[in-house]
C-alpha cells in the first residue's frame, strides 16, 4: 500500500481499541521476568560458551603482533579469535568504524579479540592475558582544537541553508544577540548492555541479540562475514533500552558469532559497561554560535544558527541546526554545519539526534533575545511562530500547534507567577521557572506485516519491528484489533524476527507510527481476503464483536477463516506528502527549579511537558515515553558528560559510577498533556511520533529555570554547582 494522498476516514477513527490507554500486553512478562532478553536466551540441553572480548588500549594506530599463546592455555579456554587472524572485512552500511578485522586501530576500546571459554570467568581472566603491540599513531581528540580544522562535509548532509540577507538584517537589526554554546559527548547508558548469543548449523547461523533495527543488522552482519543475508537467522524480541545505540550492528554479535564458529559452540558475549561507552557509539559533543536579530517589537528579522561536531574521518554531522530551518520565523536566515576529524570512539545517533542538542542552544539563546527585549519568553515565542516552512515558504506544515501547546502549558504551569531573576525565595532556595519549545521533525520509514487469521478466530500479527520498551507489542495489537473488530485477548503479536516482513523497526521517533501503518496494510489485505471469500462487496463490509458484516448477513471471523485460515501481508510505502508538507511535532516544556543559595546545588520541582503529535495511539505507552524522555533531558541538563582524555583518545567516566544519569530522587512530579489532534498527511494513523518529542526543549527549559532563579546564565552543559556558585548573589 502506498501512502500518498491524505487519509480520509477508516477503521482506525473508530477509535474503540486504538486511543485508548490500555496497558502493555507484554507488561505481565516483563514484570514476572518472563521475558526473555538477548543474553537470557537458554536451554538446559545446549552447552554454552561464554566470550569475553578485548578492546584496543590505544586511540589510533596499527597492531604489529598480538600474543594469544597464554589465553589460549589458560583453563577452559576454547578458542581466541583475533582481528587479525580474521583478517581484513568490509564494513558495513551503517558502520562508521570497523566492528572487527585487521590490523588497523581507529579507537580506544575497537574490539581487537574476543576469548571464548566454558565460564564467563574463565573468558575474562583469558582475556586478560592476550598481549598486544602496537604501532601508536597521534590522534586528534579535543573538538575545541579540531574545530579549527573542520570541513564542510558533502551535500548529501545538507549542512548549510541561507535565505535572505542574513548579515544585512544582522547588521541592522535593532536588538542582536552573538552567543556561543556547548554541549558535551553524552552516553546511551541503557540498562541492558549490547549483547549477544550465536549459534551455527551447518553454514547458517542464529543470533539472539538486542537490536532496534533488525534488518539493518541483517545485512551489515552479512557484508562483515561476506555470507549471504539469508543464512542468518536474527532475533530480538525483547530490548532492555536502546536510545539509538542499537540502531546499528555492534561488535558483541560479530564477536558472538565468530567466537561460535571457532569455538565449534554456542557462544554468549555481552559488551562490559566500559565497552558500551568506548566501544560503542555516543552523542557527540558540539560548539554551537546563535545569532539573533529582531525589531523592538520582538520580531525576528535575522537568525543565523552555526554547528561544530566531531566524528571518525567519513564519519556524520550532528545536525543540531536542523529545528532552527524550521522553528521560528524570520525572512533572513543562515544554518551551517562543519565536521572536524576526531578519534575518539563513533558519534552516532543518539534519542532525538540533532534536535536535543540543538534546541539544548536554541532556546536558551531564545530565552536571552527575550530579556533583552524585556518580552515574556512565551509571548516572544508566540510571537515568532510561523505556519509555513520559513526556508520555503510556499511549503505549509501540515499541522503545527506550537501555539497552543505554550498557552496551555503556561495556564497549567501557573507561569503568570514567575518572577525577575533571582527574586524568589524558599528558605535557602532560590526559585526559578523555565519555558523551552519542544520540536522534532515527523519521520516515516516503509514498514512490512504479516496478520494471520485461524479457525479459532484469533489474529496473529508478525513483523520484524522491535520493542525497545516503547510500547510496540501493544499498539501494534491495538491497530489489528480496531482493523479486524476484535477485542485484544483475540490477537496476538509477534516482533524482533527475521523470518517476519521487514519494518521500520524502532529509532528516529518513526517506529510507532510506520509499524502500525504497516500493520494497517496488512490487515487491509486480510480484510479484502475475508470479504473475497464470502463474497462480502468489500466496499460496505463492517467487521465488529468477531464478526464481519454486510448488509443482512453476518459470519463470526473463525467461520470465515475455515480450516486453512486466511493471510494478510502488505508493505506501507510512503508518496511525496513529506515534499509538499513539511511534517514536524510540537511542544512546549515548563520546569520550576530550585537553586541553593549556598552551594549552587540545583534540584528540579516539577516538570510539565505539552505536546502537540498527532492522534495518540495509547496515552499510557506515550505518557511513558515522554516522561522517560523528560528525565534524559534532565541528566543531559545537569550531570551527563562523557569526560574526554585529550591526550589519550577515550572517555574516562566510562561506567555508571562516572556517568551520572538521574535517579529517582533527582525527579519530581511530571506532567505531561497531549493536544487533541490528527494529522492526515502523516499515515493511515493520522498520528507521529512521540518518544523522541519529549527531550526536545527540556535541558534548555531547565537551564533557563536556572538562570530565573539564581540570575546566573550558564551556556556550557551540564550545568554543575561550580558553574554557578561564583555568580550567585549574597547570601542574606
């Protein structure tokens, strides 16, 4: 099915199981620990071998010769796969540093062997033994310095837009503001670690592991073992958090499955935490100049956003200026993106990539243009809302509700309270509130179903779309249920297969609203099947309380199945809506913080978070989203940074006892709000994402509480006590 008109009405706007806040259905097995994730894959009767791998203790440079002769007589040891007795192998698609092979070194902690033994200890002590020298090469490590030397990458990442005459209006612009801000490399951090078991039968091979997107994996695991896709067998149906660092094949499944071919064994490997930061991919840092210019009435005439990120050499930008093309209004603007060489371990996406860091400087610098306008910064705000594309302005959003969404947020928050800079008091807290637009842009992706009807009336649903505790098992047996008039104990669904049509799978904010399109698909196709065989007319039949109706005449769905049942299995493609309407969600978060006088310790009170995304599939799994999303924006406001060792190349804090992520009693009460609304030109849904949305805004919203509260502007996160105490006013 292709998606290339707007949806008029269908099933779905019955909205008697889709809409509804239903909880997860998978929720008992996660709860009961029932639910097995990639490393808990096991049976008693199957020997199972452990792999422990070995990451590189330099930065950049060659391996001359590596020692294995003591691991390979330690006890229990089975076999030790090097990256240089595998030998040179391609790198995958979506790779932009090798997982495994050769000689070459691009970063500290590049997996270089993996040990497989009959204990997971006896693997690590193995390991410890493998002894390596290397041929040190200078790297570069601080994008400080880099930034010095960065290149503007190709077209094909689009890293400068210019409309107008931005340093004309700059120039002559009545209020300016030239401000520079930082953002630091940041980790996934997830739960669960990058992990994997493989198993081979004969020349195929099975992989359990933990991946978002289980296609992607597919095939760049076959370029790297120069196999054909179709002899691996991948599963992930269960995924401890992913956040974007399993978007992409990571090391733990080559090695897995390696270790497994050498070891002639089933093999198990999970990344150790240091490996996860080092090995793995993380949010890149940036250096980010905002310039602004508007007239005394508070209307932008000129807006220039400029980006600084760093990445292995060929590697990709962070596009933080990506929501400045299309937030706010203004006819003269300029957005550019510069790419500096580092080698430091992969920057990739990480939960809202390019829109979180970039909006972490964005709306602080609309914050700062405010004031000194001597504007509220939600009226500034509004004042600069724009309903057309302002880089094209013959392209209209096809919904945007920013407007609403801050007049809501500031009624609820009660932002009519909030005072000057450092005036209001709570014994030795100093109160602040801040306000943030929340922006990401709408993506969609082909998505593939497979929906089963049988004789006993139940729909099964199979497709290879992952559940990265987003809530996918039960919106996507929303979807079929709603389709197929079924209540939800009659569907069962099955994800995180290869075997199953390929989806979207789960990243980018695209996954929820592709998957169930694609699930839409199919069961229009298994509807079209049923009324076929009864020789239902298609166009009147109704399916409602296990039947399907039309006219007079009326079958129970396991009557129409008969013995054999009846399939259904589409693809949704999408058409050029995206072209003629630009496609993006909407919010606005509100936080109050308070600010001790003292110390400069910060501790957020409440939190409220208004988004405007299209029809809400199921406001639990949403609220869900958000308020998770809410409290990475936290840690990313006030305590996450990968510390960077700039003469060795890694990042030190390479644990959770270094890289301080929130915990319960850093989170207050949350809010969040939903606007009513529906987008037609998005999908079949008439919904979008919603997972990514809800980090959008919030670390600048905090940073801007901040400075209400203590007077004190900070442009560099996190923002620590120490970046604060040295401006905080006398203590009275």
């Amino acid at each position: 099915m292709k998606f290339d008109t707007p949806a008029t009405t269908n099933p779905i706007d019955q909205l008697k199981v889709v809409g509804q806040p239903i909880h997860r259905i998978d929720g008992q097995l996660k709860t009961t620990g029932r639910a097995k994730y990639a490393y808990e894959w096991h049976d008693t009767n199957i020997p199972y071998a452990y792999g422990y791998p070995v990451g590189a203790s330099i930065a950049k440079g060659r391996i001359r010769s590596m020692d294995v002769a003591a691991a390979q007589q330690a006890s229990g040891v089975l076999a030790v796969v090097t990256t240089l007795s595998v030998g040179d192998r391609k790198k995958g698609k979506f790779n932009t540093a090798k997982l495994f092979g050769g000689d070459e070194v691009q970063h500290y902690h590049q997996a270089i062997a993996v040990v497989v033994a009959e204990t997971f200890e006896q693997a690590r002590a193995a390991a410890a033994l493998v002894k390596v020298d290397y041929a040190v090469e200078a790297g570069a490590f601080d994008l400080k310095e880099a930034m010095k030397t960065a290149e503007k990458p190709d077209e094909s990442q689009q890293p400068d837009t210019a409309v107008g005459n931005f340093d004309g209006a700059f120039a002559s612009a009545a209020v300016t503001l030239d401000e520079t801000y930082t953002t630091p490399d940041q980790s996934h951090a997830m739960m669960e670690p990058h992990a994997s078991i493989a198993a081979w039968n004969g020349d195929e091979v099975t992989v359990w592991t933990s991946s978002q997107m289980i296609d992607w994996w597919r095939s760049d695991l076959a370029t790297t073992l120069d196999i054909d896709k179709e002899k691996i067998h991948l599963m992930s149906p269960f995924i401890g958090g992913g956040f974007g660092g399993k978007l992409f094949l990571r090391a733990d499944a080559v090695l897995a499955v390696l270790g497994a071919r050498a070891a002639k064994r089933p093999v198990k490997v999970a990344l150790p935490r240091p490996f996860m930061m080092n090995n793995t991919t993380h949010r890149p840092a940036t250096i980010q100049r905002i310039r602004i210019g508007a007239e005394r009435d508070g209307k932008i005439t000129a807006i220039a956003h400029e980006s600084w990120s760093g990445d292995q050499p060929g590697g990709q930008l962070e596009t933080a200026v990506a929501q400045t093309r299309l937030l706010y209004a203004g006819a003269n603007r300029m957005t550019a993106m510069r790419l500096a060489a580092l080698h430091l371990p992969e920057g990739n996406a990480m939960r809202a990539p390019g829109e979180a860091p970039g909006l972490m400087a964005l709306e602080i610098a609309i914050d700062e243009m405010a004031e000194k306008l001597g504007m509220d910064p939600v009226q500034f705000r509004i004042l600069n809302d724009t309903q057309v594309d302002p880089e094209k302005p013959e392209r209209p959003f096809s919904h945007r509700d920013l407007v609403g969404c801050m007049k809501l947020g500031a009624q609820r928050f009660g932002w009519n309270s909030r005072g000057r800079p450092g005036a209001r008091r709570d014994g030795n807290w100093l109160i602040g509130h801040g306000v943030a637009a929340a922006f990401r842009n709408n993506l969609v992706l082909p998505s593939g179903a497979r929906v089963r009807l049988n004789r006993e009336g139940i729909v099964t649903v199979e497709t290879d779309m992952t559940d990265i505790g987003t809530g996918s098992y039960t919106i996507i047996a929303q979807t079929a249920a709603e389709m197929l008039g079924l209540p939800l104990d009659k569907v069962a669904v099955h994800l995180g297969d290869s075997r199953f049509p390929v989806s979207a799978g789960s990243g980018g904010q695209f996954g929820a609203n592709s998957s169930t399109s694609g699930v839409y698909a199919a069961c229009v196709k298994l509807r079209e099947a049923i009324a076929a065989k009864l020789g239902f007319n298609s166009a009147d039949v109704v399916f409602e309380n296990g039947e399907v109706r039309s006219g007079n005449r009326s079958v129970p769905l396991a009557q129409a199945a008969g013995e054999e049942g009846l399939v259904g299995e589409d693809t949704m493609t999408w058409g050029d809506l995206t072209e003629t309407h630009q496609q993006s969600t909407f919010g606005a978060h509100f936080v109050e913080v308070g600010v001790d006088v003292a110390t400069g310790e910060s501790r957020i009170r409440r939190m409220l978070a208004v988004c405007a995304a299209g029809r809400i599939l199921n406001p639990i799994t949403a609220r869900s989203q958000v308020i998770g999303a809410m409290t990475m924006g936290a840690g990313g406001a006030l305590s996450e940074e990968l510390a960077v060792d700039t003469r060795r190349g890694f990042f030190v804090n390479h644990d959770l006892a270094g890289y301080e992520v929130p915990v319960h009693a850093d989170i207050p009460h949350q809010e969040v709000i939903f606007m009513d609304e529906t987008d037609p030109m998005s999908s079949p849904m008439k919904a979008k994402g919603v997972g990514e949305l809800g980090l959008c805004g919030v670390a600048a919203a905090i940073a801007n509480a901040i400075y209400n509260a203590s007077g004190v502007r900070v442009r560099h996160y996190p923002i620590t006590l120490d970046k604060l105490i040295g401006g905080l006013p006398e203590i009275a």
